[in-house]
C-alpha cells in the first residue's frame, strides 16, 4: 500500500501488494504484487501472486491463484478460483473455476467457465469440461425426476438447448408433400447396447444410423469427426406425422367417395323400384282390359 492516502480498511500482504491504491477501500491483497495497480478499486480480494495485478478501477472481484485475473483492468464483479484462471479476462461478470479456467477469454462478460479455457470472445456463455478430457457427464437431481417442459438436445459440439419450431428462425419454408416417403424405406429393429454402455443389456427398439444413411443422409446426425453417429428421430416422427397425415387425408377421400356411390346406389335402387311398380302398374291395367273369352258351341 506504498501510495495510499485516504483509503481505508485495506490490507495487503506481501511485496507490492496494493502498490498503487490511493482511495480504495475494502480490498485484501495477499501475494506478490497482488492488486499492484490498483487505484481507487473498492471490495477487490486477491490472493495469489500478481492476482489482479493489473486492475486499476475495477471493483468487487475475487481473485485466487497464481495469476489469476491478471489482466484485468477496469471490469468487476468477476470470480476467479485458480491458478491463471480468467488471466487474459478483461470483462466483468465473469466466474471461472479451476486451473487456467477460462484463460482463453479476453473479451466477454456473463460467462461461467468450470475447468473449461473458454474462447476468446463470447458473452452470456457457460463451458463445463474439457472436450476430449471428459468423456462422461453426471449429474444428480435429474433421472427418475419429473418434469414438464421443452425436450434438450445437443449437438456435436456439446451445446445444449431446445430445438425451435417458431417460424422466426426458419428460412425456406415449404410443405413436406413426397418428402417424407423415404421413411417407407427404413428398417425399425431390436437391439442390445454393448456392456460397456448398458451392462444390464435393456431390450432396446429404434434404428441403426448406417442403414439410415444409406436411405437420407438428411436423417443422421454425425460426430466431430464426420462419422455417423445416431439418427435424427425428431425429424422422423415429422415425416411419421406427415405419412399418417397423407394416408388419412386419402381415407377421406375414398370415404367420401364410397358415400358418393353409396347415394348413387340408393338413388338408382329408388328409380329402379319406382319403375317395377309402374310395370305393375301397367300390368294390372292390361289385365283389366283383356276380353272375357267366349264360348263357341259345335253344330
């Protein structure tokens, strides 16, 4: 605290800590030149050597680890748990936790990156794990837990969230029509996962994904490295609907058409009955009519 005047209930611990405060208050620096440049930042902790060194004005941040937050000069509200954690970070809101957690941001607020590097420029962002390190998620409170809501998916890059069916986010938009026909063609089976997945070996019921290609490539989902990973049911219970739609839609039709014979049947059984009964009509008339025979006598 070498060039501070009117700052108050500060302290700091070790060479150069807090160097720069002049009208700070509330902050703990504890480390080599921890908080060095800061001047008139207020309820700032830094614990580690050059945590937070370059913050100047910045404001509420918690710095642990050698190096973390080191770069930061002006943003606040930032948490940085470990050694070089958010050390490029010059943005505010930012949480980071673990050894160089989000050390790959610079510019970017609202993040939360847990043993995660980050990127260097993105906002309102949250990375758990490294990809290629973690190759396993779990997470309690879910299974066997009812709710209502959207269903989440994730793609091939690990991002999750809800897909859209607003026509705000579409492009293109035309009705299905033959589209869908190509589902006609796919091969439903029973299968087993492998052990090492379900050890248990649950009966399971679906598609193979490289039968699936064969039919649409439009119909299956791929890694990052480019091979065929699963299938893409959501758009096959849209093709399903559209199938089943089509198929009623011609249910329809034949009905009313079959109802369309059916009165013309009825219709022509009508004039077919009116004309028997004047036939019969007729026929009793002519009998009326006839002469009584008569009866000649022989000589």
């Amino acid at each position: 605290m070498f060039s501070n005047t009117t700052g108050y209930e500060n302290t700091a611990n070790g060479v150069g800590a807090l160097f720069s405060n002049t009208t700070g208050f509330d902050n703990v620096a504890t480390g080599l030149q921890a908080l060095n440049n800061s001047t008139t930042g207020f309820f700032n902790t830094a614990t580690g050597n050059f945590s937070l060194f370059s913050l100047t004005i910045g404001t509420q941040n918690t710095a642990t680890g050698f190096g973390a937050l080191v770069s930061n000069s002006s943003g606040n509200n930032n948490t940085a748990e470990g050694m070089s954690a958010l050390f490029n970070s010059i943005g505010s809101n930012n949480i980071a936790l673990g050894f160089e957690a989000g050390s790959d941001l610079v510019v970017g607020d609202n993040n939360i990156d847990i043993g995660n590097r980050g990127v260097s420029a993105e906002s309102d962002t949250i990375r758990i794990g490294t990809k290629g390190t973690h190759t396993a998620t779990f997470i309690a409170g879910i299974a066997e837990i009812p709710v209502i809501g959207s269903q989440v998916v994730v793609n091939s890059n690990g991002k999750l969230g809800i897909t859209s069916s607003s026509a705000r986010f579409k492009d293109a938009i035309k009705p299905m029509d033959k589209g869908s026909e190509s589902i006609l063609a796919l091969k439903p089976v029973t299968f087993r996962y492998k052990k090492e997945i379900d050890p248990e070996g649950v009966p399971q019921f679906g598609l193979v994904a490289e039968d699936v290609e064969k039919v649409s490539r439009d119909l299956v989902a791929r890694d990052a490295e480019g091979k065929v990973y699963t299938v893409r049911y959501e758009a096959i219970n849209a093709m399903l609907l559209n199938e089943f739609l089509k198929e009623h839609r011609k249910n329809e039709e034949q009905g009313r058409d079959i109802q369309e014979q059916k009165a013309t049947i009825a219709l022509q059984q009508k004039q077919i009955d009116a004309l028997t009964a004047g036939l019969q009509k007729v026929s009793a008339q002519v009998e009326a009519i006839k002469p009584a025979p008569q009866v000649v006598k022989n000589p």
